[in-house]
C-alpha cells in the first residue's frame, strides 16, 4: 500500500463536544507561564544547581537533589566546535550547556512494553557519543492555556485534549498532532528539540539514566503509574477513571538543568523522523548536532512514516519513563494518543513572545 505524503494540515479528526467546550473557555483565560525560577548558570563543565524547594503545580513537591554533572570526552581525533555560551535565558527556559553525550545504551534492560516495540529489539540501542551545541528547552511541557493562545492569534490548528479532566489551563496541552507541535513552536519563534537534544536534557554529559540519576524515576519524583494505579492512583473524572490523567505541569520537583516533567506526565513529541534503532538511523544520528533521518521536520521522509515521542507518562510504569525510551507514532496522530510537548531553542536567539516582543 502506497504511504500519501503527510501536509502541513490541521488535524482531520474534528474535536467532540467537550472539547469544544474546552475551547470556548480557553478564549476566556489569560495565557500563562508557570512561575519563573532561578536562573541557570551557562557553564560549559557544570549544569546550575536545582533550587526551588517546592514545584509549582499541585503534587508531591518532592525536593530531589541536583545531579552534579561532568564534561564528557568525545570520540578520539574527532574535533567539536567551540561550546557557546548560553548568555541571557529566557525566564521559561533552561539552558544545557553543549557538549558530548552519550545517545542510546548498547542494552535496554528497563522493560518497558509498550505496544508499538519493533519486532527487531529495542530502538534505544546502541550507545553512541553525540555532540550537541548549547541550546534552551522549555522548563515546562507547554500547557493547554498556552496553545489556546497560539489558537486565538490564527497561527495554531484547532486542537483539543480528548479525555474527560484534562482540561485544566495548566495541563500539558495534549491530543494534538506533531504538526500542531510544530505549529506552537514555530509561533513562540522556538523549533521541537531533535531526539539528540531531548536525550541529553534527560541524561546529561554522564548518561544517566533519568533526569535524577541512574535509578528508576518514581511517584516521588515524576508522575507515572505505580502500585497505586495510573497518575500515581489519581483517577480522572468520567468514564474509566482507572486511566488516570496528566497532572498539573510542575506537579514535580525539576530534574538537571531545572526542568520539570521530562520524564513523565505527558509523552512528548520531538523534531525526527522514526528510526527502528540507533544504527538503522546510521551516520544521520551521529556526530555533531545530529538531526535523524532528513534532519527531521515536516517534510516527508522517504522511508520514514511516523515521528518520535520521548520521555514516558502518566499512563506507563517508571521502566518506560527514562531518558533512553524511545517511542513512534504517525504525526497526524491519527487514531489519537495524548502526547505532549515542549520547545527549544538555540542557544541566544531572540525568542518570540505571545504579544509580538522579544527577550
């Protein structure tokens, strides 16, 4: 069967009632940051300390102890470019300080079954070193508040979350499809983070295996399933309440460099093209600032039909919530899954805001 190439379109399946409803209220709110942190330090051999004592949304507040972080050494006789200074940071952003890092592990032994595994083996192997250049993500997943104002200026398709209670302005914005993602993004004046990117956030220069160590992440940390149910035992309201729901963005404690719910709460999309495994992806994958097949974006791919998702959720146990985890899925989001995102953005550019200006 012949793939039809995928448009730049909004999504064909039409939100439902309540949704619309969710809508209608969306353009009686005011858009909204959750509050500002402290402000990283860019050092290129040392991520800022993680210091607020409590985070910002309606959870555990769990104070989880900053990872201490090291410089990495890249392949030998392999030359990076000069590590750039972060310089002034946007207040809703993070700065990761650029350098080498390992991408992928050479066995993945978390267990994480999801449905759509590939027959071949975990798509997580094997470990590589990668460099990336400094760059800003997003301390927050971005929140249904905040696509709403992307909706209301006309640059964002209509979107909508399509569970029952995960309508709260302050929920990751979740139920669109990546090029809603990219929509967003774009409009901010920001891009999705490549996998690369969103891998050494996670996992920083040392390659651990989540945002706060080597240990699986648990409720006290991110916002998973556990003993206690999906959501860490939080039931949504309406039909099926065992399903759980994504938590208020910062319902946790940061992880490294200060951002909150990289692993956890809502899947994320990111900028590249799928690929079955780290060496089916090749040269494409390696080296400095690897992009993933076609350097990723909206055009299509010859060879590549579904984009990537990173980071775990509220919906899967700690073993798939790691830095390492990596999932497909069709861009169009068709049949829909509830995946969020986040944005990034290299490091000193001039970053958009909603009313035209500029940090």
């Amino acid at each position: 069967m012949t793939q039809r190439p995928l448009r730049m379109t909004a999504r064909t399946t039409l939100p439902s009632a309540a949704a619309w409803g969710t809508l209608l209220l969306l353009g009686l709110q005011v858009g909204c940051s959750p509050g500002v942190g402290e402000k990283p330090t860019p050092e290129v051999t040392k991520a800022p300390k993680v210091t607020p004592p409590v985070a910002v949304g309606s959870g555990s507040g769990a104070v989880v102890a900053p990872v201490a972080e090291k410089v990495a050494a890249g392949p030998p006789g392999v030359d990076a470019p000069a590590v750039i200074d972060c310089g002034a940071t946007p207040a809703d952003m993070a700065c990761v300080p650029g350098g080498w890092h390992p991408r992928g592990v050479d066995e993945d032994r978390d267990g994480c079954e999801q449905a759509d595994e590939p027959t071949s083996g975990p798509a997580s192997t094997p470990s590589a070193m990668v460099w990336n250049q400094s760059f800003w993500m997003d301390k927050y997943e971005v929140t249904i508040s905040d696509y709403g104002q992307c909706m209301r200026s006309g640059k964002c398709p209509v979107a909508a979350p399509l569970y029952q209670d995960f309508s709260d302005p302050k929920q990751p914005m979740t139920g669109g499809s990546w090029y809603d993602a990219a929509a967003y993004c774009s409009w901010r004046g920001k891009r999705l983070p490549t996998e690369a990117e969103f891998e050494f956030a996670a996992r920083g220069p040392e390659g651990d295996k989540t945002p706060f160590g080597n240990d699986l992440v648990s409720c006290d940390n991110a916002v998973v399933m556990d003993a206690r149910g999906r959501s860490c035992g939080t039931n949504k309201r309406g039909s099926h309440p065992e399903k759980g729901k994504v938590l208020l963005v910062g319902s946790r404690a940061p992880g490294r460099y200060g951002i909150f719910d990289l692993v956890g709460n809502a899947e994320e999309w990111v900028a590249d093209w799928w690929s079955p495994s780290w060496s089916s992806c090749g040269e494409a994958c390696l080296g400095i600032n690897p992009k993933g097949p076609c350097g990723g974006g909206a055009t299509p791919c010859k060879g590549h039909t579904n984009k990537t998702v990173r980071g775990g959720s509220w919906y899967w146990g700690p073993e798939c919530a790691t830095g390492v985890r990596r999932r497909r899925y069709a861009p169009n989001n068709h049949p829909a899954h509830h995946f969020g995102f986040r944005c990034a953005a290299d490091a000193g550019s001039a970053v958009k805001l909603p009313n035209g200006k500029t940090n």
